[in-house]
C-alpha cells in the first residue's frame, strides 16, 4: 500500500535484519549473569500468558522504577529481546520493569494500551518510589498513551516523574495508508481516539521525546508531531537510526538516561 515503504525500517538499516537475534542473544546473556534472586520474572498483570512482566533490581536499594515498554509495531516482540537495557538505569539505582503484551491482530492497539495501564498499576502497587516512563517505536506511542486523563489513578499518575517515547508512532492516522493495517484494523476514529498526537486533554507529566537523525522521514515527522503539540523538547540523535537510538539506555551518564531519570 501507498505507505509501507515509508513505515519499513529493515530495508533501509545496514544488517536490520540483523538486530533482532542479535538482542535476544544479549538479553538472554543479561539474564544468565545476574545475580540469582536479585530479579522476578513472569510476574501476571492480567489474564493472558503475554500479561506479564520481568523486573531487575540494582544492587542498592532502588530510587524508583524504570518502565519500559518495547516496539513492534504492536505486532511483534516481547519483553526477552530487551532485558539488556536495563542496563544503564540499574547502574543509576533504579530497579526496571518491562512488560510483554498481547499482539494485533488478537488484540487491538486500544487493547494494548489498556494493557499497559494495567500493566503500569500492577507495578506501581508492587514497586514504592517514582516512575519513570519510557518506550521504543510502537511502545512510545503506549507510554504516551498513559498521559490521557482517567487511564491511570491518580495515586500512580502522581508518581510518574518523565515520560520519554523514543521514535514513537505519534499519529496512527498514516498506518490507514499501509498494509499493516490488515491486522490492526484500525479505523479513522479509532486512529484519532489512540494518536497521542491528537490527545487534546493531557497529564502535565514532563516528556521529552528521542528520535534518530538517520531514521526514516515518516519517524522524524511523527517525533515532532507529538513535540509540537505536546510543547516539549524533541531530542534528534545524531548518527542514529530507528534500531541503535536505544543503545543509550545501557549509558547510565548517556543524555537519554539523563532525561529518563534525571
């Protein structure tokens, strides 16, 4: 369809192809390193097996929490390609959760969001301190998602410190154009009501939002859309494409885990 190439990254990054294997690879070994006991896996958020979160602790009692929600463009993935990342936010103290959640075409986008806010309740409940917010691609779009009034409670929503999306899906109005859309099923209402770029009403939770200079238009146009109309910073990361702009979540001094975290 008229869009598929636009919203492709694979294609268009050197070795793309190569990056998914190559995450599992580093995140399994993450796994296999730590310290038995110090972290919980498959903790249930709700009633299906993706329904679940895996979450690492620092060695010190932690400052808060990291949530991190993964891309796929809701289609694909889920939490065990990703574990490595807590890298950088575990060398700073904060404990990470990262959630899976069910896929398009079992579920819809709206669906996942609303996964997510269980998602983020059931470990703010679990986990004491402030909450940081952060996601990749399909799961900016998720976390931004958790800015709509009413989502969350506000005993939660109180103590979320930043949201950052990282090359996020902003508008879904576009993915009407591509063949994607076979399984998401989306319609033009249902693409305005889950755009967070179109969200009218939002939490005044501070959001700074990462996109790779080297990454597709359709990206950079979608990151300054939400900037826009959100009024907050947009970073443009220099060299970086849609799948190496996460590499600074392993930096604890990395400029993204200073807007992440502080």
């Amino acid at each position: 369809m008229k869009l598929d190439d636009a919203y492709a990254n694979v294609p268009h990054i050197p070795g793309g192809e190569d990056y998914p294997p190559r995450w599992a690879a580093e995140a399994a070994a993450f796994r296999e390193a730590r310290t038995p006991g110090r972290d919980k896996h498959d903790l249930p958020y709700g009633d299906t097996p993706r329904q679940a979160y895996d979450i690492f602790r620092p060695e010190v009692t932690p400052k808060g929490t990291l949530i991190f929600v993964h891309g796929g463009y809701w289609l694909r993935f889920d939490r065990s390609y990703w574990s490595h990342f807590a890298t950088g936010a575990l060398a700073r103290g904060w404990s990470v959760a990262m959630p899976s959640y069910d896929l398009c075409p079992d579920v819809r986008i709206s669906d996942i969001t609303t996964q997510i806010a269980r998602a983020v309740e059931t470990i703010a409940a679990a986990e004491p301190g402030p909450l940081a917010l952060a996601g990749h691609s399909a799961g900016g779009h998720l976390v931004s998602r958790m800015a709509q009034p009413g989502l969350l409670p506000g005993d939660v929503t109180d103590r979320i410190t930043t949201i950052t999306p990282i090359s996020p899906v902003s508008d879904l109005r576009p993915l009407l154009q591509t063949s994607m859309n076979d399984r998401f099923q989306l319609t033009q209402d249902t693409a305005v009501a889950e755009s967070p770029a179109l969200m009218t009403d939002r939490l005044a939770i501070p959001t700074h939002i990462w996109v790779g200079a080297e990454e597709r238009p359709v990206f950079l146009d979608q990151s300054r859309w939400q900037a826009d109309a959100w009024s907050c910073p947009l970073r443009i990361d220099a060299g970086r494409h849609h799948f190496d702009i996460i590499d600074a979540l392993k930096g604890p001094a990395s400029p993204l885990m200073q807007d992440i975290l502080g």
